[in-house]
C-alpha cells in the first residue's frame, strides 16, 4: 500500500486507510500503525468478478466497492480514483447503510 504524504493533495482525500504518525513524519524503516478511521463514504460503483479476481492474495474478491469520502469531489471523472473496499475479506472493515441519494 502507497500512502500520499501531501494532506492537501487529491490522493489524500481519496484513500481511506491513516498512518499515525502521518506519512509525511515518516522515514524508511520507521514504525506506525495504519487504520481506516470511520469515515462517511459514498458507493460510487460495485465491481463483480466471476470466476473472482486474482489479485495474487487469497481469498481472492468477487465483489468490491468503490467508495469516495462524502467530501470528496463528486466530479465523475474522477469518481474512478476512488477507494477499492473488498467484501468479504480477511481486514475487519464495518459497513453500516445510513443513506440513500
């Protein structure tokens, strides 16, 4: 996982996952913790893979969502630079449905 080290910059906005301390405070080799913090998210596209996707880890994904931070730009150009959550995989990730559009 790459982590944007610019909390201004578009890729910050965009990814879910934190470091503490920030990736800009970090040098190779240190140590930090990495969570999803609870976040606000908006479902912009559901991916299917049948037979499910090889990605080179197990168990491989056959449904994903691609999700942005309510804050995030709605412009659909870059709705495509969302965040990637897989369903049914081994991360202990929460999902709660608070809304519909």
């Amino acid at each position: 996982m790459a982590f944007p080290v610019d909390p201004g910059s578009w890729e910050w906005s965009y990814t879910l996952f934190r470091t503490e301390p920030s990736p800009q405070y970090l040098n190779r080799g240190d140590l930090c913790s990495v969570s999803i913090p609870e976040t606000l998210v908006r479902v912009v596209d559901i991916l299917r893979h049948d037979p499910p996707l090889d990605l080179g880890q197990l168990p491989r994904p056959h449904t994903r969502l691609v999700v942005l931070p309510i804050d995030a730009s709605s412009d659909p150009l870059q709705e495509d630079e969302g965040a990637t959550i897989e369903i049914e995989s081994a991360a202990p990730i929460a999902i709660e449905l608070v809304g519909r559009a």
